[in-house]
C-alpha cells in the first residue's frame, strides 16, 4: 500500500476548543489509511474575517495516508460532521474545523478541493504551527511554511501565541 504525506489543519473556537482540536488529533489516527506523524504546538489566534468571536486553538498534522485527496477530504469532513460542525456563517466560529492544506505537493482545482489550500499561505495560524514540525515543507509555489510562517510574523507579530506543546 502506497502512502503519501498530507498536512491537515485543525482549529476550533466553541465547547473548549483545545479539548475540542486534541481529539480531532486524536480521531485522525482511527481513520483507516491515516496516520498521523507530526503534531505541532496548539496555537491561540485572533478570528480572521469575522473578528466579533472567541480566539481560536489551531494545530497542524502531518499524515501519511493511502487515501487519495479526495477521500482523505471526504473523511475529514465526516470527522468534522461527527464532532457537530455546523457550516452556517463564513469563517463563523466552529466547534471544530479540519482543512487539507496540502497532499503530496499535488495541485489540484476541482469544484470540491482546491490544493495547495488557496488561503493558507497567507494564514499564520497554518504557517507558524506547519513550520514547527517541518520548516522546509513547501507549499505550492508559494515557499518554504518557515519562510512563509517568518513574513506572516513579521507583519502581524502577535497572530499567534503558542500555548501548548501537545505532550503538556
């Protein structure tokens, strides 16, 4: 069985967030063809679009999976569904959100799953905590998540604060 290396994005907002993103951590390794190979440090960030909500937590994993994209994708967002993710208001506040950042450096555009996420290069709160557990991984043809996590900090130095490492 083949494998390749997917980064998945979690955060979360509503019903204790950092409970809320440690089980979704946990949940991805109990989805079968996942495996879950680097966790980086939770996160605390300020809500981006719609600011009248609580901080986020927000974490990224590295997988390996067999799955393909689109049903790595499909399984994230049953995980989500399970966990009461109601997708009502754009960058609302969530119980739980899980994005696929990337899948093996593929570029896909599809009606469903865009990849690399288009957004993500400019969210530090998927750069800092990517660029904890692989500083080289690049994303699209954007750069390195260490580069990219540097230019985000340099411009809005307090988007992320870390508040755990998930070992605490």
């Amino acid at each position: 069985m083949n494998t390749v290396t997917a980064v998945i994005a979690l955060g979360s907002n509503l019903e204790n967030p950092r409970q809320q993103v440690e089980t979704a951590m946990a949940a991805l390794n109990q989805i079968k063809g996942v495996r879950v190979k680097a966790i980086s440090p939770l996160y605390t960030t300020k809500p981006v679009g719609l600011t009248d909500q609580p901080d986020f937590v927000n974490a990224v994993v590295l997988v390996h999976t067999s799955l393909s994209a689109p049903e790595l994708l499909g399984a994230l967002q049953e995980l989500e569904n399970q966990r009461g993710r109601i997708r009502d208001v754009p960058n609302g506040p969530r119980i739980i959100d899980l994005d696929l950042i990337d899948y093996h450096h593929q570029t896909i555009n599809e009606a469903d799953l865009v990849l690399p996420h288009p957004r993500a290069h400019e969210r530090a709160f998927v750069m800092v905590p990517l660029a904890a557990i692989a500083p080289y991984y690049v994303i699209g043809t954007y750069g390195s998540a260490s580069a990219l996590a540097a230019k985000l900090l340099k411009a809005e130095p307090d988007a992320v604060t870390i508040i755990a490492d998930v070992q605490d």
